[in-house]
C-alpha cells in the first residue's frame, strides 16, 4: 500500500491530534480518519476511483480545523 497524501489538524496530544491519510493499493484507494495520534481510534473508507477518496477527505477536511498538508516521502 501506498501512501499519498497526509492531513493534520495542527494540534498536539492524544485528545486533540486527528490525521486523515489517502492510499492507494493498486486500483483501490483508502482513506484513513486518525483521531488520537499513533496510538488513537481509526476508521477507513474504501472506493473505487481517486476522485472518489477525495471528496470523502474533502468531507473529513471540512470544519473549524486549521488543516496542513504533510508531505509524504517517496519510497527509495
């Protein structure tokens, strides 16, 4: 699985730290709500199509957090 994108809504600490990450894995595409940091509560989406897992990430994106885009390394 692929990672390409990561979102975080800027804040520090277990309460208040959520991240949504998008994968892909050949056709397939994820999305991944964090809440919590490393250790918090995941839920994940499913779709068939890119345009697809980003409206859903549009959707989680979409509120009072103050959302940053991490960049993700590429795999050597």
């Amino acid at each position: 699985m692929e990672q390409r994108k990561h979102w975080w809504n800027g804040k520090w600490g277990r309460v208040a730290r959520k991240d949504v990450y998008l994968r892909t894995s050949g056709d397939q595409w994820y999305v991944e709500q964090r809440a919590g940091g490393s250790d918090g509560v995941s839920h994940f989406f499913e779709y068939d199509s890119e345009d697809e897992a980003l409206d859903m990430v549009r959707a989680l994106l979409n509120g009072s957090d103050d959302w940053r885009e991490l960049s993700v390394r590429p795999r050597a």
